[in-house]
C-alpha cells in the first residue's frame, strides 16, 4: 500500500540533531501535533543535490516559519553523520533525524528499487493527516520552497 493524500501519517520516533547539545535527542512526529509537519526525506548527507536543497530549505525557513510548519528531515544516515553535515554548512534552520534502518522511508514509500531514499516531501496537519505528497523518481531537482508553503497554506 502507498501512502497518499488523507491517509494518517504513520507515526515514528528518530535520533536527531538540531545542532544544539540539547537539540541532539528523539524527535517523535507526535510530538509537533496540533501544526503543521513537513517532512523532507533526503537520500544523503553532504551529496550536491541534498546541500542544494536543506541550504535553500534554510536560507527560506522564514517562509515555514511564517505559516507554522515544523521542517524534519530525514534520512539513513546516522547522527554524527548529521552532526557532520549540519557543521560544514553553518548548520540548518531544522533537525536532521536518522532513520538508519528505513523503517521510516519504508512507511513512507520514498524506498527505491534498490533501496535508497528517493527524494521526498510530505506535509502533515496538526491532525496527523498526509496533505501533501511528493515522491521524485530521479531526484537531481527538489520542491521548490514556495510549492511547499503553498501545500500548508492551503490545509489552513
């Protein structure tokens, strides 16, 4: 069964890191009910494309600040990986969570044939309810800012 529009999100619990000592805890998707979640899944840290786009996720938090929505990226590689990549880029407006065994990609459907992460974006309301869903099939682009903002705006 694929995920789509309407359907519950399925919950989840992940290590992660904002930056912060104490940013470096379990983030449960529970927890931010009540507003807006999106939920960037990303094939890897420090890879062109996955910079390009939490950078730009970063540089426009304001506009996902603006319409309440909480970013959670996601991705298999673990915590000091994160840590890592967050360091090189002057860190990100958003935690970084591992999910090192895919069990999240899997419920989510963003597992490629192979494996890997393809390169996603789900807008969850504040009832825990899919709005918004993307899955790439290539994944060398990523949903532009605006396009995502719009998709909360509109759960409004």
């Amino acid at each position: 069964m694929t995920l789509s529009v309407g359907d519950p999100a399925p919950d989840f619990t992940l290590p992660g890191t904002d930056g912060t000592p104490e940013g470096t805890r379990d983030y449960a998707l529970n927890g931010f009910r009540g507003g807006p979640v999106v939920l960037v899944f990303y094939p890897g840290d420090n890879t062109p494309v996955c910079t390009r786009q939490l950078t730009t996720y970063t540089t426009e938090a304001d506009q996902f600040a603006d319409v309440g929505a909480q970013v959670l990226a996601i991705s298999p590689q673990d915590v000091p990986s994160h840590q890592d990549f967050a360091d090189k880029q002057g860190g990100f407006a958003f935690p970084l969570l591992a999910d090192t065994d895919k069990a999240v990609g899997e419920s989510y459907g963003v597992l490629g044939p192979i494996g890997f992460y393809r390169r996603s974006v789900f807008v969850v309301d504040g009832d825990g309810v899919v709005r918004y869903a993307h899955r790439a099939v290539a994944g060398l682009t990523f949903r532009p800012t605006n396009e995502i903002v719009d998709a909360v705006r509109s759960i409004g």
